[in-house]
C-alpha cells in the first residue's frame, strides 16, 4: 500500500499555487448583461458608474478566486491528469510589474524559485487574470490548451501536429455528416461551419461540442483544439468517442491521430513555462 507521502510525490499535479495581488473591483457582477437581459457566461464583468460594465481584466475575478482556491477543484485536477503521463504545475500569477517594474517572466520565475516549484521534466502552465468564463477544472484545461497552442504555434513541428489534428477533425465530421463536412471550417475566422457542429456533437462528448447554450464557446478552428486539448486531459490520456461511432474503426483511426497529435503538442511544452496571459 503506498504511503500518503508517496501518493503526494506520484501526483501529476506536482504544484499548485497562486499570488493574488490586486484587490477585486467593487460592483462585480459576474456575467455580462446583454440587451436582450440575458448573460453572456463567457464574459465576467463589474459595474461602474451609470451602469457600465467593464471586462474583468489583469486580475482574478471574486468568482475565480472562490473556485481556484477551492480544495474540491484541487482534488478534480489530481484526479483527471493523475493518468496524463505528464507532470504539471498550475500557477496562477497576477501581474505585478506595475509595482515592481520588473518583466511578469521574471517575476515567474522568482516566484518559482521562493516556493520551490521544479521546472525541469513538467509543463508549467502561468495565467495572469480572469478571461470571461469562471475557472472550473475544465476552463483551467481549456486555458492550457490555450498556452500549449501558443506556446507551438511558431514551431514547425507544433504546426505540423495542428494541421494532423485538423485534417483527422475534418475527417471524423466527414464521416458522421455522410461527407457534407468535408471543408468544416469556413474561411476567414475558421468557424465550424453549422451542418458540421452537429457533426461534432455526434462523435464528440465534450460539451461545447454537443452544445452551445450554457456553455457558449464559440467554436472555430483553434477553439477547437483547445477544447480538444482539455478533453484529452481531462479523461487521462484519451478523447471519448461516443456510440455508434466508438465501434467503427475509421473514426478510431482518425480519434487516435488527433490524440498523437495533442501528445505531440504536450511534449514539446515539458520543462517549459506556457503561458495564457490577458491583458
């Protein structure tokens, strides 16, 4: 039986730290109010003279902290990435250059350093602020995917493995639309074109891909991936595929691509610090 002390020192959640600084905005209201009274959940705002309400921005918001330092949503993420195959560290940071002028990596790296968090063999993932939905376990490996995406992007390999992922995603909604996805993204802004995003609710679980009420991610080309990076955490190392799909061997074909690909995506980021920061 293994030790509590060794459960702690197998964790892929190896740190788990935040530094809060700036104090929240008086007037926070959580969500945006649109003209029609209904709330925008992918935009936390505060109120502020006449009734205006401004984007919570450069820090966290009061609903973010609650959840963040919640023991329940610490807990959640030791269990989903507990069979990643990656060791990470979360770090939630906010800015604190206007105080120290120092640049925000130096800081990391500092704040590292002072609270003992190991760099080498680990993605280290760094945010900065709240950026519209709360931060649940989920949008916390959404965010990632965000770093991950960006911290690959200019690498030929990294771009190379989005492309893979990309043609094996058109595939799958090929298959499930009866070929009328063969070109799922429209041009300019990369959306999921709408006879595709049923597509995707047919062979996909995650929500955004099965639906686009409460959780309102709009869906394009790098959305996608994100949410796709935060599927394959979040079930340890896989994407689920739903029935009658999980049984046919062209799609299975297609899921594992997608799958090495985000493997790939991951491994260039270990011993890295990514960041998903918002100004």
């Amino acid at each position: 039986m293994r030790t509590f002390r060794q459960y702690l020192s197998e964790m892929a959640l190896k740190g788990y730290k935040v530094d809060f600084m700036d104090s929240p905005n008086r007037g926070e209201e959580s969500f945006l109010t649109k003209s029609d009274g209904k709330k925008d959940l992918g935009s936390q705002v505060y109120r502020s003279g006449r009734g205006v309400q401004h984007n919570i921005s450069g820090y966290f918001s009061v609903r973010d902290r609650a959840v963040i330092t919640h023991p329940r949503t610490v807990r959640s993420l030791e269990q989903r990435l507990s069979r990643s195959g990656y060791d990470f560290n979360v770090l939630f940071i906010e800015d604190r250059r206007a105080l120290t002028g120092k640049d925000y990596t130096d800081q990391v790296d500092e704040f590292m350093e002072e609270n003992g968090v190991e760099r080498e063999g680990h993605i280290t993932f760094v945010k900065n602020g709240t950026t519209g939905h709360v931060m649940t376990p989920w949008m916390i490996l959404h965010t990632l995917g965000h770093a991950v995406s960006e911290h690959t992007g200019g690498l030929s390999a990294g771009m190379e493995a989005k492309h893979l992922i990309g043609e094996s995603v058109a595939k799958v909604m090929g298959i499930a639309s009866g070929s009328l996805c063969r070109n799922p993204f429209a041009h300019g802004l990369g959306l999921v074109r709408p006879q595709c995003k049923d597509a995707l609710g047919k062979v996909f679980s995650f929500k955004s891909a099965v639906r686009d009420d409460s959780y309102n991610v709009l869906l394009n080309r790098a959305e996608l991936l994100h949410e796709l990076v935060a599927e394959f955490l979040w079930n340890g190392d896989g994407i689920r595929v739903r029935s009658p799909y999980d049984g046919q061997d062209e799609v299975l074909k297609e899921i594992r691509s997608i799958e090495g690909g985000i493997r790939t995506l991951l491994g260039m980021c270990v011993g890295r610090i990514i960041f998903d920061y918002y100004d």
